[in-house]
C-alpha cells in the first residue's frame, strides 16, 4: 500500500501490517469517511511520547515566570458556609 493512510475497512483486514509499518515506517493513520479518526503508533513510540522528564517541581522551577514577581500565596480566607 503505498497510500500513506489506511482506511478502517483496510486496517480491519490488514492489522498485523498495519502494526507493522507503524514499527518499522512510523505513524499510521486510519480514516473514517475520508477523515482522520485515529493514527497507530507503535509501543517504542508511544513510550517516548509519554515518558516523564523531570518532577513538578523542576518544570515549575524552570517556568520563566519563576522570577517574576508573580505574587502565588493562598488566600487565607475562611471557607464559605453551604447549607447541605
């Protein structure tokens, strides 16, 4: 298939290579009524994409709003009172 995007009618009959090429050639895209409705990624990628770099913490200490003056601090007001 040399069409970059299956459809879901082929990437039903044609699984195990549509697994395939999303290995080997990358993303695979599959089409509903001519539009994108979902792109198989193979395992490796997806754990890239999903994989955590950092804490929290370092994220928020690198935002550059961190020395910004920014004032953050909680309100210390009481909670409202809510009749249950």
């Amino acid at each position: 298939m040399d069409d970059p995007a299956w459809t879901v009618a082929e990437a039903k009959a044609k699984f195990s290579q549509v697994i395939e090429r999303a290995q080997s050639e990358g993303p695979q895209t599959i089409t509903r009524n001519g539009r994108v409705a979902a792109v198989l990624v193979s395992a490796e990628e997806w754990s890239r994409k999903v994989r955590r770099i950092g804490s929290l913490a370092d994220f928020l200490a690198a935002s550059p709003l961190k020395d910004s003056g920014l004032d953050v601090r909680r309100a210390l007001d009481t909670p409202r009172n809510i009749d249950l």
